[in-house]
C-alpha cells in the first residue's frame, strides 16, 4: 500500500514546471505533471521521477481547455489514488502594446491563466483532505510592471491574488492552504539568461542576475511541506529583488 502524499504540476514538462515536480520527488511525493506539446519533455520529467524511487505520471491536459483541465486531475487521482498537493505552474504570456492585443489573444491568456487555475483548483479541492496543499504561481510583474507591454499578462496574474486570498478563507476551515509565488526573471527556455531581452531583466534586480528553476522549486516544496502548515492566504517575491 502507498502511502506518500500524491502532487500535480501543471505545465511540468520544463522550466519551473519541472524543477518543481523533481524537487517534490525528493521530498518523497508521488507526481503527476500535465503538458500540452512537449510530449518528450514530461516523459523524461516522469522518468526522473521514478528514478527517485516515485510514481510519476505524465497527463496530456491543455489549461485553456476546460474540460481538459479537470481531466487532468481526475486522471491524476485515479492513477496515483489521490491528491495532497497542486501546484498551478501551467501558464501563457502574450506581451505588446495595448492596441496590437487581439480578442483571441485576451481570450487565451485569461484562460490558461486564470479560468484554468480556478477550474484546476477546483477540482483539485474536491479530493483534498486535511493538511492539503495549493501553490500558485504567478509572476513579479503583479508587482512591479517595470515597463509598457505587459498589460494583459499582468491583468491574469493579479488575478490570482483575488484566487489566492479568497481560497484561503474558502478552504482554511478543511485544513487547505493557498499560496501564490511570485517569480522573477528566471533561466528556462521561454526567457533564457542569454536572451535578447536579458540585460534589462537583470539590471531591474537588487541581485543583478536571474533566478533558477530550482530556486523557485524550493519555495514551492516548502508551502507544499507539513512545515507551512500555518501558512496560507501569502504572497511569496522568488524574484532577486526585483519588487525591492
């Protein structure tokens, strides 16, 4: 009989994603991680999990789409037998000016950013127990917009805020946290250290230098672990000084 604590990542096929799901399998979770495209990337995400001595599970389930957002849960707690731990990672940024914004591109963002966290959560806390766990990630333009073009990105993010603070009433009373995590410039592949956006990025933190995965993921495993158990309703800055 298994007896680990169950998590899902969503969007846990790379970057942040990932590095979440490995750093809760070291802490002896069980992980399911969600993808869209990147079918070999959350494969191999899985066998590093079972490296560990883990289940692990991949889940095709598009955040934008509804029914699929849900699905991914429910196949999460029918493969690995429940559900302690959610981490909403999956997300998608459409930046530019204000007037080149298309109804298709507020439309895509809203609904990966914001209706797929609270459909996700909301499936999720069904099958929850006493002392379970949501982490939410955001991002540190909620903030501090440093500059023009992040309009609709930020509007999807702060909305999470709202989420994250009104879960955390909802559910306290079961026993649930909610958190949200904030992460600066971080080193993945949608926004590499050496790209050509980069040094602005950089010189907008107090620590002058991007932020890992890991970094991040650590964070997370802590609002995730028994020891945050008196945690909930926060807001957490990953972001190297950036709001400072």
């Amino acid at each position: 009989m298994n007896n680990r604590p169950v998590a899902l990542v969503t969007g846990g096929s790379r970057g942040i994603g990932a590095a979440t799901a490995l750093r809760l399998a070291e802490d002896g979770v069980d992980v399911a991680v969600t993808y869209v495209n990147g079918e070999r990337e959350a494969a191999e995400v899985v066998g590093k999990i079972e490296a560990l001595g883990r289940r692990g599970l991949a889940v095709r389930a598009d955040a934008g789409d509804p029914a699929r957002a849900v699905a991914g849960v429910e196949e999460t707690v029918r493969v690995l037998g429940g559900l302690d731990v959610l981490v909403n990672n999956a997300g998608v940024g459409v930046l530019g000016p204000l007037d080149t914004l298309s109804p298709e591109d507020v439309d895509r963002v809203l609904d990966v950013n914001v209706r797929g966290v609270f459909l996700t959560t909301q499936a999720a806390a069904r099958h929850m127990g006493r002392g379970g766990r949501i982490v939410t990630v955001g991002s540190c333009i909620v903030q501090r917009v440093p500059g023009p073009g992040g309009t609709l990105y930020a509007m999807s993010k702060a909305a999470l805020t709202g989420l994250n603070r009104a879960l955390a009433r909802e559910l306290g009373e079961r026993g649930i946290t909610a958190n949200l995590v904030h992460p600066g410039p971080v080193d993945t592949d949608m926004n590499p250290a050496d790209g050509p956006y980069a040094d602005g990025q950089r010189a907008l933190t107090a620590l002058g230098r991007y932020g890992t995965p890991r970094e991040v993921a650590a964070l997370v495993s802590f609002l995730a672990g028994a020891d945050a158990g008196y945690v909930t309703g926060a807001e957490f800055a990953v972001d190297g000084g950036h709001a400072a």
